[in-house]
C-alpha cells in the first residue's frame, strides 16, 4: 500500500501489472476446474449414498450438509478436474506473490477482480447457465466496489517499514479470526452455506495477501528474523484453512459466487489491515475514508446480492 502516482511508476512496477493479470486469468481457469471436480465428487457420493439407502429400504440423502470430509478430499485427489484446478490456482498464487514482489498492493491487488468477469461468463458457458440481470448487476457492484476501495486506497496512503510490534498484532488478530473461524466451524458446520465459507475463506486470505507482501519486503531487504519465519508458518496455516473452506463453498455455491467473495473480500481486508493497524491513511483526508466505506459496502453488497440471486446457487 502505498502512496502512488502513475507517472512515478518504474519499469519493474509496470510489469507487475501483465503478471496479476496472467494470475487472474489462471485463478478463474483452477476455479472452474476446482468446482467441477468438487461437483462430480458430490455427485458420485450421493449416488452411491442413494444406492445404499434404497437397497436398505430407507429415504435417500437428499444433499451433503455438514462440509467436506477427509473420504471427500481423498476423492478430489483422484479427480484429474480438480488436480489441473490445484496446479492452476498454484500458478496463480505464484504470479500473485510475484507482482507483489514487483509492484505496490494496491497496484496490483484490485487486479484481481478480473477473474470474477473472466469466471462468470466461463461458467455461463460451461454449465449453459445464463445470469440474469441481478446477478449481473451484483457482479458489477462487486468489480466497481473493490476497484474503487483499493483504487483510492492506493493514492491516499503512504506505506512505512512494518515494525515487529504491528506483525505481532497482525498475528495475534489472525490467530483470533483463525481460531474462531475453526471453532464455529466444527459445532455449527451442518448449517452453513456458501456464503459463510466465501467470507472466511476471504477475510483469510487477506491476512495471507498482507503477511505475504510483509516477508517479501523483509526479505527484499534483508531484514529476516525468527518472527518472519513465525509470519510463514501463519501464512501457510491461513492457507490450507482458506483452502479447505473455498472446497467448501465451490460445494454448496458457483464457481464466480466464490471468485467474487475471495477477490473482493481479500483486498479490502488487506487494506483495512494497513489504514488500522499500520496506520498507512493516517494522512488522508476524512473523504476518503468515506470513500473507503462506501465502496467497500458497495462491493460487499455486490457478493451477498450474488449469493442470493445467482441462478446456480443452492441458497
């Protein structure tokens, strides 16, 4: 995050700007595959479920309700859908960790919203589903929102060393959202929806955009200590937690209805993460803050109007 105009950009900046790009393109791509296999996993376990049921003379199944078990995950594995989904998503996240490397946050992270045009006109095609207009709309909402969030986030906020002190915040917070995100999952699994693991997923992931971006810059610049490697092991952990909800949601929501919670939800936490802990729009003028509100309402809105109204959600 920091404070930015276009004309003082370098040549290395610019070129992060085709690589989130190419990132985004393999996030819609490793999404659409993803969900595919989650679906034929679903698809096959329920028939075999309904199989058994009339064999023993009782009422089928009618869905799966209480997330993905490890049988589950062991039959995405076999999935080659799901495992050229996983390669996809990885090229992503490298291409992602790289134009981080290369470029400002806020360059580069509103980028991102590109995959959620990019997954909803492949999944309309994909699964003949044509999106009705309110979901088209909810899907604008979502694009304009982030992209005027981080739009101005990026020209009104200063970026500063971050100090071991805010990374112990910065921990201690995710370790909060982690442990808690846990805890409600295992007592109330049964009854969520796509919605719930989207925003997880999200508010994680951002954690996991700004702790990558805190290593990349201390290992750009030298500056490597035991409390990096303690930001890696927390990285990795808000990884795989984030990981195992979006399988979650891809069960139980379409493929754009999860791009758009994560590359909405993802940047505003990140950037919420430096006005309030670093202190980043400490110099910005109460406009923008207003702005910030505004937009991020916007764009949040956008994912809940999706949640509801897109034609393939089981909501």
């Amino acid at each position: 995050m920091t404070q930015l105009a276009v004309e003082s950009l370098t040549p290395l900046q610019y070129l992060g700007i085709p690589v989130a790009l190419l990132g985004a393109v393999f996030l819609a791509l490793g999404a659409q595959l993803q969900h595919r296999g989650v679906s034929k996993v679903e698809a096959s376990e329920l028939s075999i479920a309904e199989e058994k049921a009339r064999s023993e003379g009782m009422i089928a199944p009618l869905a799966k309700s209480a997330g993905l078990g490890f049988r589950q995950i062991v039959l995405l594995a076999q999935r080659p859908s799901w495992l050229i989904g996983t390669v996809m998503l990885g090229l992503a996240v490298v291409l992602q960790l790289t134009s981080l490397y290369l470029a400002p946050i806020t360059l580069v992270q509103p980028l991102g919203a590109v995959a959620l045009v990019i997954t909803a006109v492949l999944n309309a095609r994909v699964s003949k589903v044509r999106l009705d207009a309110v979901s088209i709309r909810a899907i604008t909402f979502c694009v304009v929102g982030v992209a005027l969030f981080v739009g101005v986030a990026a020209f009104t906020t200063e970026s500063h060393r971050v100090s071991d002190r805010q990374l112990f915040i910065i921990l201690g917070i995710l370790a909060v959202v982690t442990v808690t995100f846990a805890v409600v999952f295992a007592i109330y699994r049964a009854r969520f929806r796509a919605i719930f693991y989207i925003l997880g997923a999200g508010i994680l992931y951002g954690f996991v955009a700004t702790l990558a971006k805190v290593v990349l810059d201390r290992i750009k610049t030298g500056d490597f200590n035991w409390l990096v490697v303690v930001c890696v092991v927390a990285l990795l952990i808000a990884t795989v937690l984030g990981g195992y909800f979006v399988q979650n949601a891809y069960s139980s929501g379409p493929p754009d209805l999860v791009i758009a919670g994560l590359t909405v939800i993802d940047p505003i936490v990140a950037v919420t993460i430096g006005i309030t802990v670093l202190g980043e729009a400490s110099s910005a003028h109460w406009s923008a803050i207003i702005v910030f509100v505004v937009a991020g309402a916007l764009a949040v809105r956008g994912v809940f109007q999706l949640a509801r109204h897109h034609p393939q959600s089981r909501d």
